[in-house]
C-alpha cells in the first residue's frame, strides 16, 4: 500500500513539474524556428537563433529597454529593502499604544487593487512634473516610487524580526550603539536570508511590473522591457521567433537573481512562516 501510494505521489509531482517546465522549454526550441514555425506548433529546434538574434538587436531597440528595467528594479529593491526593512523593525521591536492599529491599517491598504489607486496616483505624478521632472510623468521615477515599499514586504520584515533575538538588541545599546547602529551593525546582518527573499521578490516584481509604466511612461525611450514585447506581440504580423526571443532575454536575470539566491530565498521564507 505505502508503494503504491509513493507512486501515486511521484507520479503526479512529475506530471506538476512536465507542466510547469514545459512552456519554458518550449519557448527555448521556439527561439531557434521561424514565426511560421512557432505558430503551427514545432516542437523540435531548428536553425534560426541566429537570425532570430540578429533580427532582434538590428530592428529592436531592446537594449535600452532592458537598461531602464534594470535600473528601476535594482533602485526599487533597495529602497523596498531598506524603508521595509526600516519599518517591519521598528513594528516590532518598538512598543507603542498606538503600533498595532496603525499597522492594521496598513494591512487593510493590501485589500485595495492598484488600479483603484492608478488614476490619483497619475494626478499627483502629473501635478509636479514641471516642478519636478526627475519623479514626474515620463520619469523612470515615477515607476519607482510608488512601489518603493508596500505593505506586503513591512508584514514580511515585521513576521521574519519576531525571530530575531531581542537579546543583540539590548547588549548593541548597552555597548553604546544609537537605535540605527543597532539597525545596520547587528540587525541587517543578522536577517540577511530575509534580506534575501525580499529581493529576489522585489526584483521579480519591479521587472515584470507592466500596468504602471504603461501608463506613466509616454517616451519609447522610456520604455520598459514589458512594454516591449508587448508592443512586439501587438504588430500586425508579430514575428514570434523574434518575440520569443525577446523573452527568453527579458527572463534572464530574474531567473539569474532567483537562482544565485534560492538557498537564501527558502530560508527567509520559512523564517516568515514561522514567524
């Protein structure tokens, strides 16, 4: 009976995983076959990567696609780091009458959809983009602030610091340590698995941010990679081989990022979890 259910179980974990890893590797073969070929459904290699290549740094402006999406996920993790970090801290290790209702109001800012916000959040942008074209519209730092820190990354910071030692607390300001001494000195190297996972869920999420740059950014020079391929997708005769190009290049360093933190990344949920 146990080995008939440990072949049930294997079974069906292996048909998860076919599944889950099968659009990848089909968009791997896809990159090497026409657009004629990838939409009647080939699922073998062919031979044209290199053209596919060439077609798409030649007549695609995805270089500096691929730039403004790096530098709004790399300024965006940090501040998300930083100021979440900065707060799930302070929530936690500070006392206060009034903590847990302010916090609780923060929790209850997740229940709201972006797209509630979208149309005031495009007003203020556009209320100081004369006086401040550097966040205004048409500014990466449009895309950045308002997603500089959620809600969402506070409770993680707050959930992962109930497992951190009050005790190193205490003995950094017995040693003299000020409150961010003790902040950047003992507690950020401390949780540096939390750290971890809310960058790779950070990064993930700023790259593949697509509703907010769409609207906020007008420039094609502004352009993110999403919006690429998004306006590759919506030509009238798509070339899909050049496309699914384009995305295995835009998947890249997500999947880099995950893969150099994945250890970290398991680590630092599980530390929320149980938390």
């Amino acid at each position: 009976m146990k080995n008939v259910k440990k072949i049930f179980i294997y079974t069906f974990l292996s048909l998860a995983a076919i599944v889950s890893i099968f659009p990848f590797l089909w968009m791997l073969v896809s990159i090497t076959n026409k657009s004629v070929d990838v939409t009647q459904g080939r699922l073998l290699p062919g031979t044209h990567l290199i053209e596919n290549m060439k077609t798409l740094f030649t007549t695609i402006d995805i270089v500096p696609a691929l730039i403004n999406s790096t530098i709004i996920a790399v300024i965006t993790t940090v501040l998300t780091l930083l100021l979440a970090s900065l707060a799930g801290y302070g929530f936690e290790i500070h006392r206060s009458k009034g903590k847990d209702i302010v916090f609780n109001i923060l929790l209850l800012s997740m229940m709201i959809p972006f797209a509630a916000i979208m149309i005031p959040l495009y007003r203020m942008f556009g209320s100081i983009s004369d006086s401040a074209p550097l966040i205004g519209i048409d500014s990466l730092g449009a895309v950045i602030l308002p997603t500089a820190t959620t809600a969402f990354f506070i409770f993680f910071f707050r959930q992962n610091t109930k497992m951190f030692p009050r005790d190193l607390v205490e003995a950094g300001r017995i040693d003299g340590l000020s409150e961010l001494g003790v902040f950047f000195r003992i507690y950020m190297p401390t949780m540096k698995t939390t750290y971890a996972a809310a960058a790779i869920i950070s990064f993930m999420n700023s790259w593949n941010n697509y509703l907010w740059p769409l609207v906020i950014l007008q420039s094609p020079e502004k352009r993110t990679i999403p919006l690429l391929i998004s306006n590759l997708g919506s030509s009238y005769s798509p070339d899909y081989g050049v496309i699914m190009s384009a995305i295995v290049i835009a998947t890249l360093p997500t999947a880099l990022v995950f893969f150099l933190m994945q250890k970290h990344f398991v680590a630092g949920m599980m530390g929320s979890v149980k938390g």
